[in-house]
C-alpha cells in the first residue's frame, strides 16, 4: 500500500502547541484514531495521513490561558449577581418609600 501525506492548508506557529482532533466515526483509519487527542509543537505536526482526511489541528491553549478565562468568568457572573442585587434592594427601598 502506497503511503501518503498531505500537507495542511495553513501554517503554525512553532512556540505554540497544537492538539489534533480526529473525526471518529467508521471510516476513521487507524492512523488517524491513534493521533487524536495527541499535542504536538508548531513544527512537529505530522502531515494528514491520507487523501479527504477530515481531522483538525487546533491551537493548544496554556493552562494558565484557561484559567484566566475562568477567573474571568467568574467575576462576570459576580458582576451580574450583584447587579441583581443592587436592583432587587432598590425595588425594596422604593416599595418602603410608597408605603411610609
């Protein structure tokens, strides 16, 4: 069997890290399943395995990326929580002013 390689349609940055996103599914070839999921270097990506390859490479976000989004997050959801509160304890207010 004659091996071939296709080579991506973009370029990568070699100082980040990428993750490669097989489509699992019946036709998935065995090459393509043992490389799901595997994280590899900007320069290190291995090129599609076979012609109509369906599998994805994407940008491998930092540990501390992610947490920065969760903490971000979070404090958006204070945000709102507070706001409703704010709105809530000015109904209350006003609703004591009409009956005082």
């Amino acid at each position: 069997m004659t091996q071939f390689t296709i080579p991506w349609d973009r370029t990568f940055d070699k100082n980040k890290k990428y993750i490669w996103i097989s489509e699992i599914g019946e036709n998935t070839c065995d090459e393509c399943k043992s490389l799901d999921g595997k994280i590899f270097s900007g320069d290190n990506i291995p090129l599609r395995p076979h012609p109509n390859c369906k599998c994805q490479v994407e940008e491998q976000e930092s540990k501390e990326s992610e947490n920065i989004k969760y903490i971000n997050n979070q404090i958006h959801t204070v945000y709102k929580y507070l706001d409703k509160c704010s709105k809530i304890h000015s109904q209350i207010n006003s609703t004591k002013n009409e009956q005082a």
